[in-house]
C-alpha cells in the first residue's frame, strides 16, 4: 500500500503490505457495513489526524481496497465504500476482533458504532434450531441498524428498514453494558440510559445471544 514493504513472499506478509499501516484496518472496519463520507469516517477515528486519514484512504484505494462513491439522493455527497476486495477483509476483521476481545474490559478504551455492530458477529451464540428468528434495531445518535438473528447465524445492516420485534436507543457503552455485565434492559430503561420501543422482552432475549466468553 506504500512503498514500504516487508519483502517477504508469505500471504500473511503480502496482506499486511496492503493493510498493514497504522488505520488502514481501522477504515475498512468502518465500511463493512456500507460506505462513509470522509467527516464520518473522521468521527468514527477520532485519534487519527486527518493528514494521515487522507493518506490510507489513498492507499487502500490504489491497492483497490476502497473507491470513492456518489452518494444521493436526496443529498448527494462523495463518499468510500469496500470493493469486493475490501469486503473479503470481513471475516479477517472478525477473528481479529475475537482474539483481541480477550484483552478487552469494558472499562477500556471506548469504541466506535460500526466497531460494536461487528464485535456482535463476533460474540454471537445460535440459539437452539427450532428458535424463531428475532430483529432488533439498535440506534445510536443518527445511525440504525438491524441486528438479525438467527439459528444459523446473525446479520447487520445498516439504515433500518427490517420489520423489527423491537428498537433500543442507546449509546455505545450501555449497549456493550447489556451484554458483557448482567444489566438488564429493564433496569438501563429506568435509568434512563436507553429508550425501548415495541417488545421489550425480545430486546431481553437479544442481548443474551452473545456470549462474552468465547
């Protein structure tokens, strides 16, 4: 991705080339689940400086991880979203997230939205075959996404348009609070640290598919 290279001929090398440099995982992680403007993106890094930002998003788009887009209407705007390339990324991003979660503590650095939606995959325990399948959609400030799951595995997507059982507004620290300690949904909702509409008891059952320990 730069004219910095390990001159190695290894496949986990030659990744590494491309994806490699400090942010460049970082950026595809925020457009797995569908393409950003550069502020957006900018929000979500918040650590990392715009100069460098500006620099991968170069990289990856001349290693033909990233391209740029039209976004519109109603408001047309340039934006980055994956290539098939970049998207394969994906299941690479999940065993990483994996294997690092068990460094993680809740009290630890915070994280972005679309980080949290991806630790989802990573955490997500099937439920028994015969389970009926169950949508949620959790919104966080401007952004919404259906969570899916079911017996064979669960889905993200962004934008909000599923038929869900049920809607949790919240912030991303209460969201990983439900899952990774024994906060209820109830007890967030008294609180006033989320907002459930629809079946609150679904809202329940959802945060207790994922299973912290794997």
């Amino acid at each position: 991705m730069s004219q910095r290279s390990y001159g190695d001929g290894c496949g986990a090398a030659l990744a590494l080339d491309v994806v490699g440099e400090r942010w460049a995982l970082h950026i595809v992680r925020e457009l797995v689940f569908g393409p950003k403007r550069f502020r957006d993106l900018r929000n979500a890094l918040p650590n990392a400086s715009q100069n460098v930002l500006s620099q991968r998003l170069r990289e990856l788009e001349h290693e033909g991880v990233v391209r740029r887009v039209e976004l519109g209407p109603p408001v047309s705007a340039r934006a980055y979203e994956l290539t098939d390339s970049g998207r394969e990324l994906e299941p690479v991003l999940i065993e990483l997230a994996r294997w690092g979660a068990r460094r993680a503590t809740l009290g630890g650095a915070e994280m972005s939205t679309d980080a949290f939606m991806l630790l989802l995959k990573v955490f997500y325990r099937p439920p028994a075959p015969d389970t009926p399948s169950l949508t949620v959609r959790l919104v966080v400030g401007v952004d919404a996404f259906d969570i899916t799951a079911t017996p064979s595995g669960v889905s993200v997507a962004r934008g909000g348009h599923s038929q869900a059982h049920a809607t949790v507004r919240a912030d991303v620290r209460t969201l990983r609070a439900l899952i990774f300690t024994g906060l209820t949904v109830a007890e967030a909702a008294d609180a006033g640290d989320v907002l459930v509409t629809g079946d609150t008891d679904a809202a329940q059952r959802f945060f207790r598919l994922f299973d912290k320990g794997r």
